[in-house]
C-alpha cells in the first residue's frame, strides 16, 4: 500500500519568515509551499521568476545567489518587509550531466562552486545577523547531495560542490550554535524536477527507484515535510546532521 501523502501542520510555523533560494521551480518551490502551507512568510529568492503563481504567505524577490551584492539587497529588501529572518533555506544549485573527470576543466568546476556552494555562502552572511537575532531560534537548511556518500560517476563537479556544502553545514553548526542557530543538510533521493529531467529519463528515474528499500517515487513534498519539521520548534536542538530522505536508497 502507498505511503500517504505528506500533509503541512497547521500554524506550526506562523509568525516565522523564510527565505528559500532556488524557489521558482522544482524541489526550492515545494520547500516554499510547504512552508508557507505550515502559516509562514516565504520569501521565493531566485534569479528567474516562479513557474507558477504564488500562494498565500509568498512574495518573490529577484536575486543571483552568486552575487554578493544582489543578495545581501534582497535580503535587506525582506528585512525591511518582514521584521527579520528565521529561517533560512539554501536550495538553489546546479545539476549536472554525466561526462569523465577527465574532460573537467577549472572553468566547470567553478562555475558548479560559484552556485552550489558560495551562493550559500553569501545568503548565510547576508541572513546571519537576523537569524542570530530571532526570538525563536534561526534555522539554516542546505539542500545537499547524498553523492558526498555514494559517489556518482561523470558529476564531479556537481559532487564535489555539493560535498563542500556538506562540509560547511557542519561549520556553520559549530560556529553559529553559540547564536541559537540549528544548521542541517537535507538529503534527497532522485527527485524528478526540471532541473534532474534535463539529463535522466523515466527509465534512470525509475531504475533509481527500484534500487530503494521503500519503491515509491521520491518527491519534492517528501523533502518539503522535513524541512518543516527542521524549521520548526520540533526541531530546535536538531543541529549539524545530514539527513536523507530517498526510501533506503542509499543502504544499496
């Protein structure tokens, strides 16, 4: 029998303000509407406008991740709105197609850095002086790669920006705990998005899906539940762990 479908707490998360980078389609935006169905305020940071219109509780606001000075405006333009920052979700990033490391040049693998890890980089110093100061408790939440664990041939860029990702929610924890702030990696399994469509077909999505413990298709809204969960009160002493949510995928 198949799982139900994940389902938002009502008013877990009013009175909360979000910023989501990556939010104008596939996983960014079901991690916006799920929290935004939960009673908080999303803030859809993206350097495109959203696919689909906005609900309640979202506005959009135009930024590049990988400038610096366009998001620490977008930022201060939330700020001005909202009264601060709560949460905070990294979600933009690149995916890549599959080619040999070594066809990869320097060119590649910044371009993949510039997104995948410093654009989180630059959204963690623009927010961290309003999530340090919420009364509640600042949460940070990358979206990262279970390929830091399993490797994944052809993506070295994609893996190993990714895996820096890795490595800065574990010094983000450490260094921001003093300030009250819960930092967690959130990892998917294959999810079919528009980004992931680009280069994997029903049959490598399908074939992923059949190498899971639990054979049902991994989705945006299953990643979504426990990004709640995280930003939550429920998840204030939940800090520095990287959590995978692909149906037992990676026990294979």
């Amino acid at each position: 029998m198949p799982a139900p479908a994940p389902r938002p707490v009502p008013h877990r998360l009013d009175h909360v303000t979000c910023v989501v980078t990556g939010a104008a389609r596939g996983i960014g935006r079901d991690l916006a509407d799920r929290l935004a169905a939960e009673g908080a305020h999303v803030a859809l940071l993206d350097v495109r406008e959203p696919e689909r219109p906005l609900g309640d509780g979202q506005s959009y606001v135009p930024a590049d991740v990988t400038d610096k000075d366009q998001v620490d405006t977008a930022v201060g333009h939330i700020v001005q709105e909202h009264g601060g920052v709560d949460v905070l979700v990294n979600a933009a990033g690149l995916v890549s197609d599959r080619d040999s490391l070594l066809n990869t040049d320097a060119e590649r693998m910044h371009r993949f850095f510039d997104v995948n890890a410093v654009g989180a980089l630059h959204t963690v110093q623009a927010c961290h002086p309003h999530l340090s100061a919420s009364e509640r408790g600042g949460r940070i939440i990358n979206v990262v790669s279970r390929t830091f664990f399993s490797g994944s041939a052809g993506q070295l860029a994609y893996v190993a920006s990714k895996g820096a990702l890795v490595g800065m929610t574990r010094v983000m924890a450490l260094e921001f705990g003093g300030d009250g702030i819960a930092v967690n990696g959130i990892m998917p399994g294959q999810v079919s998005t528009p980004g992931t469509r680009q280069f994997s077909g029903d049959e490598v999505i399908e074939a992923t899906m059949n190498k899971q413990a639990i054979k049902e298709f991994v989705t945006g809204e299953h990643l979504a539940g426990m990004a709640a969960y995280l930003a939550s009160d429920d998840g204030a002493l939940v800090t520095g762990q990287m959590m995978v949510c692909d149906g037992g995928g990676l026990l294979r």
